[in-house]
C-alpha cells in the first residue's frame, strides 16, 4: 500500500483529565501515516488522484479548534476515524504526543492503527 505521512504537526488544544488541563492548551504534535486509496497518482500526477495533505492538516485544526478531550487515545481516535471517513483513507495510523507535559518526560503519547491494510507479499498471516 502506498502511504502519505505528515509529521510533526503541532497544534494547541486542551486536552488532560486534571483541571487545570481543561483551561490551559496543551501543545500536541500528531504524526501520521495515512494509507491511499490506489497508487494512480504515481502515474498521473494529479492531485485528485491521492490525498491532499494541505487538506488533512487543515481539516485537523478545524475540527480540532473547538473539541475538548479528556484522553491522548480519544484524541487518536477522533483523528483516526475523520481521515478514514472523510479522505477515503482505507488505512491510517495516528501517533499523538504530549510534549513535557510530565517532569522529567520529553514526550509520551500514544499510537494506534485503523482500517485495513492489504495482505503484502512474503507476510505471513
């Protein structure tokens, strides 16, 4: 499967199950790896025949602008299900950070994966 990747998308939100998280924005980095409906684009050359990665950042910020989340994995799985649902992605996988938010802890976070990816050759099932 080809794949686009984003990373090191910050954006500030509020995010955190202690108080003071919900008033204070947190900044967050998202590094992704979205899966593409087909290879076509590699032959033609054309926009319309992938995922616009400008769109997928933008779409983020937006839909993240206004959204509260109590947990990085919620926040992973809001990310998760509006790139599958709304660029057509059959696969993606979404690593969230917090970055300092614990003493002595550069980043934490989670990662998960949704969709299908297609078997590849030599994998064993």
């Amino acid at each position: 499967m080809d794949t686009i990747f984003i990373q090191e998308l910050r954006l500030d939100i509020l995010i955190g199950i202690h108080a003071w998280e919900r008033r204070v924005r947190q900044t967050v980095q998202f590094d992704l790896e979205i899966g593409l409906p087909g290879a076509k684009a590699g032959r033609t050359d054309r926009i319309a025949d992938t995922i616009d990665y400008s769109k997928v950042v933008a779409r983020l910020q937006a839909s993240l602008a206004g959204e509260r989340f109590l947990l990085l994995e919620k926040l992973a799985e809001h990310t998760a299900q509006l790139i599958l649902a709304e660029f057509r992605a059959p696969w993606v996988k979404v690593s969230v950070t917090k970055l300092g938010a614990v003493p002595n802890v550069k980043r934490l976070g989670v990662t998960i994966e949704r969709g299908e990816q297609p078997a590849r050759a030599g994998r064993s099932p």
